[in-house]
C-alpha cells in the first residue's frame, strides 16, 4: 500500500483521484524549489497534476518549466505517496497521489509562467525547514542521508 502523508480521509467526503508528478532538484549542493504565493503561501518541489492523456515525465518537464522556468534533464523515479487534501484553485477534495522524481536542473530558459511562482534555491536544511508537504520533506531528508553531495543535519 502506499504511504499517506497528512490527514486521513474524511468519512463521508468524495475525493477526486489527482495524479500529480514533482521533482527533487538539486544543483551544486543546493535545490531548487517553489515559493507559491498564493491562495496559501508555500514552498515546495516544482510539480502537478498530470493531464488526461499526458505521460507521467512530460508532465514533469512542463511543470517544472511553468513553476520555476528552468529545464530538467536525467529524471528518474524516486517514489510516490498520497495525501488527502483541499484543493482551493480548483475548488474540490482529493486523493492527491504523489509521484517524485529526482532530477538535475540544467538551464533556466526565463520566469515561472505560472502566476504567483518563483524559484528559490535552499540548502538541504533550509529546504527541509521550509518545505509545507510533509511527504516532500520526508523524501528530501531520505535523498540527503543517501547522497554523498548533501550532508546531513
């Protein structure tokens, strides 16, 4: 089964199934990630929803390219995991299944397109600090203890 992150269905409640896809980007001992302003201020790992039809690592390179503007290359599956969540710009419940992947970015080709996106680039540490989604945070603290780029707290 896979893991859950946050709080548990609500009895009674119909959730939309909401496959999305995000990516763990480090680059020279730090990583890229999304500041999302609004409706709730957040960071998080660059990612979506996945559009009907579209394959899981398109998807990716056009997230990633919309919230922070830069390419990617090399990606590769890390994991995935589902929360359960309101989601305020679309105006619905979820069962948000998460897939993560791992990869480098290359070059930044402009802004975010995506309105009310920046980029940022923390440390591991001030990733793991600043990270909202707890499942984000969680593969992040299991990437660092396993890569030999990052050092652990």
């Amino acid at each position: 089964m896979m893991r859950r992150y946050g709080q548990p269905a609500i009895a009674g409640l119909r959730y939309r199934h909401r496959p999305g896809v995000y990516a763990l980007l480090p680059r020279d001992g730090r990583l890229l990630v999304t500041f999302q302003a609004e409706p709730v201020p957040e960071v998080q790992f660059p990612g979506g929803g996945i559009d009907p039809g579209e394959a899981t690592v398109r998807a990716l390179h056009r997230e990633v390219f919309e919230e922070t503007g830069w390419s990617i290359a090399r990606p590769r599956r890390i994991g995935s995991f589902r929360r359960f969540a309101w989601m305020p710009d679309y105006d619905f419940w979820a069962e948000k299944v998460c897939h993560l992947y791992v990869a480098r970015p290359v070059r930044r080709l402009g802004p975010p397109l995506e309105a009310g996106h920046s980029a940022l680039w923390l440390t591991p540490d001030e990733a793991l600090d600043r990270l909202d989604n707890p499942g984000e945070r969680d593969a992040l603290a299991r990437f660092v203890q396993t890569s030999a780029r990052f050092s652990t707290r």
